[in-house]
C-alpha cells in the first residue's frame, strides 16, 4: 500500500522501471519488502541487512552495508483489509483497494500511519566501523620494519650496494609480518583508546540533545527521514538512499526560531547512463520548528480537503492541484538546506 511517507521514492522508481528488494531481520527472521508493491511483507522493529536494486527485471547492485542500530517498521496488511467507505460517494471496500484513490469517485486519498519507523536509531555505541585504523597501522609498520632492516644491514655490511637495497626491502617485509601482530596490540592501546573515548563523548553529546530537546524520537526521526527523502528525490540521478549513520544533533535558537541541526553520513544510489551505482557523503540538514497552523493526519485513510475550492487533495504536492492554493504542512520539523 503507498504511504505518503513512500510516494516520492515510488514514483520516481515506477517512471524508470526500478525495483528495489530490501531485506530484513525481525526476530531471527528474514523478510522483504519490495518498492513495486510485489512482495510486502509486515516489518516491525526489523534491521535491514540487504537492498537488491533491479533495472527492467535485471539485477544491477547489491548493497550489504547497514547500520544495525537504526531500526525500520512497516505494518500495512492489517490496514489494507480494513473496510472503508469512501466519505465523498459512500462507495464501500477494502483499504487497499483506494491507496491510488477511489475507484468510482476519483477522490484523492493520503494513506499512512503513525506507528511507522522510518530510521530510528535505536542505541549508541562504541564500535568502530571503519578499517583505516588497521590501514594505518600496516603503514606504520612497514616503515618501521624497513628502518630497522636499513640500520641492520648497514651496519653489518662492509658495502652498501644494490643488492643490499633488495635485502632491506625483503627483510623489511619479512619483519613486517612478524611485527603486524606486535604493532596492532600496541595500535589497539594507543591509537584505539582515543578514539574510543572520542566516541564516547559523541554518544554522551547525543543523549544530552535527546534529554534536553524532550523530543519524541521516533516522530523526529520519521520526520527527519521524510524530509531528506523528499529533498534527495527531488534530484533527477538520485533514486534511493541510506543512512549509515548519526554522527551529531545541535539545537538551538536564532531571531525566537528553533533550530536543529543533523549531521549524517549517507549513502546514495544514482542512476545514470542505465546504470546505478552508489555514493557515500557526509551531509548535514538543518530543520526548524514549524509554528504555523499543521495539517494532523490520523492512521490510515486521510481524506482531505482544500481549504479553498474543497477539492480533494495530495498533500505531498503541496498546493491543491484544482486551485493551486497552499496546502498546510503536517510535519513539526521543516527542512530549511
């Protein structure tokens, strides 16, 4: 069933004929939901482990790399079998049957649900993702080995010749690998504990947000999500991303407004030139606090008006596509990059 939270990505995808097959872990369970609406299985609290991204029914790429922090729900069966009548003509059928509106009247639906995770990141640790520090440690090394090795034969040899170069270079390799395991120890103590404890402090900065700002975090994340997925959809060459991570939460206040910024790094997919391929970015968003009059929307079904010509509407466009008047904007947080 399209959810207005799913509509932008959807649509893009349908014009290009992409399909995207993402996998997840619920409770030692694997299940899939496709963008096609072709497989949608109920999703709640679950951890995606793998996205397959198809191109005219062909596989193109595979992405494998998540964060298993950040959680997903998307909980439509039970909705769709609901039965529902249409507020506009009385016609009467299942939920699922109205999700591209009525089929006899023609009156625009807007279909979500609150209890929905679109990315929440569920907890904070200290695990250190990235393989430079191992990169670096191999460098280090390998320097040191190859110094070692210099001094040694020079000071050992009556001559210092070509050949004694190549000895430098394959003693200085051999010793390498025997130090690799040495060095990585004291790597771990040295290097590791720092950055650690610059971890650490990141982490304690986020909770402090959360404590201080009281926001509720699963409606700040969905809200969050859905305006990034609106702002990178609007982009013709980009057609899905990826939230690897939160790396920092700022609030405060400028001219009586309140402000949040996010600071996350992502990986995009594009398409370009029949192919797809991804990019990985580090982006920061900053959102403000909506204080005009909101659109509330309820679970499910929203039928929903224009306030000037009483035309049904998409709130997603914006504007009534009848009169062109100016929709008001249902979420707390509203993108400002």
């Amino acid at each position: 069933m399209g959810l207005i939270s799913e509509k932008s990505q959807k649509d893009k995808l349908k014009k290009l004929n992409i399909n995207i097959k993402t996998k997840y872990i619920v409770d030692n369970t694997i299940l899939e939901r496709n963008t096609d609406d072709s497989h949608n299985d109920d999703i709640t609290l679950g951890v995606r482990t793998e996205k397959d991204y198809y191109l005219n029914n062909i596989l193109m790429k595979k992405e494998n790399e998540f964060d298993t922090r950040i959680e997903y729900t998307y909980i439509s069966k039970e909705m769709e079998n609901t039965d529902y009548s249409c507020p506009n003509c009385g016609m009467n059928s299942k939920l699922k049957d109205f999700k591209d509106g009525c089929p006899y009247c023609g009156s625009y639906y807007n279909i979500d649900y609150t209890d929905k995770e679109l990315g929440s990141k569920n907890h904070y640790d200290r695990v250190l993702r990235s393989n430079k520090y191992r990169i670096i440690t191999g460098i280090i090394d390998i320097i040191i080995s190859l110094i070692i090795a210099f001094i040694f034969i020079k000071t050992t040899s009556r001559t210092f010749n070509n050949i004694d170069i190549i000895k430098v270079f394959i003693y200085g390799f051999i010793l390498s690998l025997i130090l690799y395991y040495l060095f990585y120890i004291v790597d771990a103590y040295i290097v590791l504990g720092p950055i650690k404890r610059y971890k650490d402090r990141l982490n304690q900065k986020q909770i402090d947000f959360w404590n201080k700002t009281n926001l509720d975090k699963k409606s700040f994340f969905n809200n969050l999500n859905y305006e990034i997925r609106n702002y990178y959809y609007s982009k013709d060459n980009i057609i899905d991303y990826d939230i690897l991570d939160y790396i920092d939460f700022n609030y405060y206040k400028k001219d009586e407004k309140e402000y949040i910024d996010v600071k996350i790094e992502l990986r995009l997919m594009l398409y370009e030139l029949g192919t797809i391929k991804h990019k990985y970015i580090t982006d920061t968003f900053t959102l403000m606090k909506n204080v005009n009059e909101k659109l509330e929307l309820k679970d499910g079904t929203n039928h929903i008006k224009c306030h000037n010509c009483g035309a049904s509407i998409d709130i997603t466009e914006g504007h009534c596509s009848y009169c062109h008047s100016e929709i008001k904007y249902f979420q707390d947080w509203i993108l400002q990059k």
